[in-house]
C-alpha cells in the first residue's frame, strides 16, 4: 500500500451552485477528515 498525504488544500470556485457542499466551511471539512481519522488506528503524529 502507498502512503497518501495531504500536504495543502484550496477551495475552488468549481461545484454546482447551491450544492452539497455550498454552505460548509473549510474548517468544517478539515474536522471531518479529522473525525474519521480518529475511527482508524494510525497516530496523528503520522497525519
């Protein structure tokens, strides 16, 4: 298995208006990477 990282992120201006993902915030989708992170057995030093 590959590691895989992520080393930055941007929010682009491209998606469907009104759309799924229209009202959240970047923190927010940060916390739910972190949240499901946190269900798995790696340590977050390694994240």
């Amino acid at each position: 298995m590959k590691d895989v990282f992520i080393c930055d992120y941007i929010r682009t201006p491209i998606g469907r208006f009104s759309g799924t993902l229209s009202g959240g915030q970047a923190v927010d989708l940060a916390a739910m990477c972190i949240g499901i992170g946190q269900g798995i057995s790696v340590a977050l030093e390694r994240v």
